[in-house]
C-alpha cells in the first residue's frame, strides 16, 4: 500500500488530459490529495492548493506521486531535481509511468540513503498465487466492455462512492494503474505473468463480510483479440455475482484493431455471463453503462431509453446521471 | 532455437515417468536425439544408444537436452558435474526445469568461459509483441480442452507427424517446455506477461503458405479458472481456422479443482467455436480427441463411437488409433 495523504506532482502538464492521474484522485478519494506540485511552466491545475514540499511535509503527506504522463518517455531532470528533493525530505515516490523509478540511479540512490520507497505501481511487487478458484465470502460485480476503455474504472468507482455514500460495505479493487494510484494499492493486472493471472485476481478480492461489496475493475473486453486473456481472468478469478455491461455506442472499430467490429450488448451478456456462471453460477447480470460523452444529453437519454427497453436493464450513463439505479440493482443480489 | 542434435540427459531418473521429456523427444523427434546419457544410479532408459559425452560429440550432437524432472526442486552436484563438462567439451544446454540453469553460477560461468548458450525453456527469451489482430495468411489448428492435462499435446504432435508422413505441410507450435524441448522452438506461454500474451501466440503461428497447416499446442481449458486466460489468449492470438476438442472422460473433477465439474463436449464446442469466430468468422470444430488411457479398448471404442454419433464429428484416441481421421477433417477446410 501506497502511503497516503499525497502531494501530487503535476510536473510540466501542458493539459487537463495530461494530468488525468491527478485529476482522478483529486476527483474519486480527494482527502488522499494534500495538495498539488505544479513546475513553472505547468498549464493546467487539478484545482487543489499549490504547496511547495515544504508545506506539503507540514500538511502531512507522506507520497509525492506522480500524476501525470510525461513527455518524450523519460523523467526529466526538471522533474528529477524535485523528486530527489521529496525523497531527501521524507516523501515516498509513486508512479504508473512506463519508464520506472527504480531504474533512475539518482532516484534509487537518493531513496537508499533516506530510507524511502519508490512505488512503481505498473510493475507487481507480490508473488501472486496460481488460482484456486475456492468460493469466497463477500459480494463481487465487475464490470465488463464490449471494447477497451469504454468506462469500466469510472463505473466501478462511481458504485463504490454510491454505496460509500449509502453506508454500505464497498471497496473498489484496481486493476490498472490509474485506479492503483487512486486508491493506494491493487494488482496491475497486464504485467502480471500468466500462469498467475487469476490468482491475482483471487488475491486481489479476498474473503469478506457477506453484505461487503468488491467492484472490480474490469480490464479489456472478452471480444479484443489483444486483451481477453486478461479479461477472461477477471471473470473467473473474481467470481463476481453481478456483472454490469459497459459501453461506448459510437466507436466505428474496436479500439487500436480496424478490422474488428464491437459486439452487441446482447452478446457481451450472453458470453460474459455463461464464462462466470463457469466460477459463480449465481452470478447474474446487474445492469448496463453506457459512456455517452460523444452524444448530446438528448441523444444519451434517447439511447439508454432504448436500450434499456431492448435488453431489460437498468441502463445509466454514471458521468450523467450517476450510479443509483445500477447499486439498486446490486443491493437486490 | 536450440542447436540440434541433443544428447538427452537422463541423469538419476527412477522410472520413466521421471523422463518422459526425453521420452518425447525419441518419440516424436528421434532425428533430434544423438543418444542418451545416463548416471549410473539411472534406472530407466527412452531406448536410445548410451554416449559418453566424447560420443554424443563425435556423432554431432550440440545440445544437451536436460530430459528428466529433477528430484528436490534443485540441480544436484552430481548433474552439475556433467553439466559443465558438457559446456567445457562445447555443448549448448538446455532445460524446462523450474530452476534455472542461468541462476546457478558455476554454469553461468563455464557457458561465458566456453562461450556457450543455457537454454532455459521456461522462461520467454522474446519481448513479445501487442497482438495486432490482422489476418495471417496459411491455416491454423487450435486443439482446446474440457481441462488441462487431457492431451492436447499429444494430439496436435499425432496431428503434425500424420500430416507430413502425407507430404502435407505441418508445423508443430509448442506453447509449453516440453514441447519446446522436443522441436528446439516455441513460447513458454504461462511465462509470458498478461499484456503480450495473444501477441506472444500471432509471433508463434506468423504467415505462411496457403497450404500450411500450423498445429498450436494448446493449454489450460476455457473452463479451468485457474488458466482459462492463457487458453482465451491462445483462441485469439491463434486466429484458428479448425479446433480439435480434447477430452478425458474419467475425471471425477477439473484438475486441481475438486469443486469444479468438467464441461461436456458440447459446451466446449460452442463456446470455442464463439469464442474462436471473433478472431477467425471461418473458424470450423473439426474434430474431437479422447485421451482414453484409463478405459479398456473395448470401452474405449464404444465410448469413440458414442461421442461420434452424438457430436456429429470424427471421435479418435490418436494414441490408440492415429490422428488419420483427424487429419482428413483438416484437409476438407
């Protein structure tokens, strides 16, 4: 587990795109965000106060974590200057960049001499069992796309704060970087070797309370070809007993594969479901969220009325109108 | 690729269970094998002439194939002995044990001093690619299981040897160490990271021939949810155009998993074959391979003939009977 609270580090961001990391914590679990870091010639902010690591120190963080993706594929030395300052005063570092801290000698070095810990959040630290596939206590629901970043992460975080917000018992479970970096631990699930991959994902969702809900984060989608072996293993490591369907309607191909087509909802169900009824024969299929960000409100309503009508679920767009009718749904499994 | 001929070490195995890598290899590969190198605590043999490692390289063997299962999970002093003189006469080394041989020093240093290679065949020698999904031209066999361990291997070997001793063009595709030991190449697919799995399997099976049959040693079980993530990226990654369906029919549960019940042959054909059509629209179940070692031949071949008329689709133990049949249902796709 990553130490929290953080100071997050916005570097050179140029755009709110950029800085979607920081953003995310700042947005999904603000009171581990003491603050940001931004470099003079930052543009953008994630609308936090600015404290230098001085302040930040006296505010009591305890990570500097690097919220944004950087330039070029390597850590500046702008950025390095600051960072080996964070490890000398006493934060820990944390980041889901691809280069990797432990592979910057300043920064290994600096965290030696002052008893620090990198987190490189995209690489596994633990020694993830093979999978046993032993029913567990405790609720699950992942969530599942017809594509690739079709809004799995944002859904399952958007449940989680609904039955936070409800007093339930609700952990969101990351599985990718982003979400690991929001919350402070989880598994990243593509670097994890195969043989491992379910267990990982049995490890990541342990035993629980009966009326405790996991929502896992869901990674690719059983339909792209690049993934599924991925997503596979969330369906029957997590043993989820809800599943909710997550789509983007206006995709011309599945994403990063032109030759392939998105199925429809229908058969996202039907396969999905009959692969982790295999781990859970209880699971049922809870509801449906669509990402409508390329419609208009009309357009979004119009089309989850229509899907709703086709397919039977509770169909919501959580970035529109939040995430209420999907935990309805799983509070009655 | 390791450097063929091999000396095949059998070191002290007991029975030959304890080699049934090197027995593999005489079986399926005899032009690989030189001849066979004992200790004198050995208590089995594959068959095959006993050389001095003076012999084994004067017949023109380069490679010693480590061709038994180690007892105590270690490398012994009296294996390690062989071995390095083995390095220091010029031979390569080769290995699917646990343990490496590139973690045991005295290796590593008589390969740098010899100037040889340590091949350990369970680990990925390759950064694989992102599967990209684009249609390879030449036809590809995909043989997937109602669980692990139900031959898979041996019926895509059966497959391979059927189709060249007809002047066919066939590729053996191995996924795991032994089959990589038997054919000198292949992915160590359980080793591979989640993210490259179904890239790992496009590199294995590239373009060929339109003629050319690629036979993918398959692993795991959609329905095994200890490995169905391997198994899913193998359906993708492969772009199958033919599966077999693999199958023994005596298991009180899914290997591992006393919880889980096999699947029946039906389910496994739709759900390969749905699975399998994302990847490949053409994609045809051609037949089915039973591992019938614990039946009678009488059983057996009442059981052939059951599943045959049931399933509609050609129904051999190509242990028992050869893969022929197997090999004129590929022939008519």
């Amino acid at each position: 587990m990553i130490q929290t609270p953080y100071l997050l580090f916005l570097g050179d961001a140029q755009d709110g795109l950029a800085a979607k990391v920081a953003q995310g914590i700042k947005d999904w679990r603000p009171e581990n965000a003491a603050g940001q870091f931004r470099l003079p010639d930052c543009n953008t902010s994630v609308g936090l106060p600015d404290l230098t690591l001085e302040e930040a120190k006296a505010a009591g963080a305890r990570t500097l974590v690097i919220g944004v993706a950087n330039r070029g594929g390597y850590i500046s030395n702008a950025w390095k200057e600051v960072l080996v300052e964070a490890l000398r005063m006493g934060f820990d570092l944390a980041s889901g960049l691809h280069n990797l801290l432990r592979d910057e000698d300043e920064l290994v070095a600096a965290a030696r001499v002052n008893g620090r810990t990198l987190h490189d959040v995209r690489v596994p630290s633990v020694a993830y069992p093979i999978a046993n596939g032993v029913k567990r206590s405790g609720k699950r629901c992942l969530a599942v796309g017809t594509d690739c970043s079709v809004g799995k992460m944002y859904t399952g975080l958007a449940m989680d704060a609904e039955m936070r917000k409800r007093g339930m018992k609700s952990t969101f479970r990351p599985t990718g970087q982003t979400g690991i970096l929001i919350t402070g631990g989880g598994v990243p699930l593509d670097a994890v070797i195969a043989d491992f991959l379910a267990g990982a994902v049995e490890y990541l969702t342990p035993d629980n309370d009966d009326d405790h809900w996991d929502h896992i984060e869901g990674q690719g989608s059983l339909f792209h070809v690049s993934y599924s072996g991925v997503t596979m293993a969330l369906v029957h490591g997590g043993q989820p007993d809800a599943l909710v369907l997550c789509h983007e309607p206006t995709r011309a191909h599945m994403r990063g594969l032109p030759d392939y087509q998105q199925p429809a909802l229908e058969q996202l169900r039907d396969t999905a479901l009959h692969m982790a009824r295999v781990a859970n024969p209880a699971c049922e299929v809870a509801g449906i969220s669509v990402n409508t960000q390329h419609l208009s409100e009309a357009e979004a309503v119009a089309y989850l009325s229509d899907v709703e009508a086709r397919m039977g679920l509770p169909t919501v767009d959580p970035f529109r109108h939040g995430a209420g009718r999907l935990v309805d749904a799983l509070a009655q499994i």
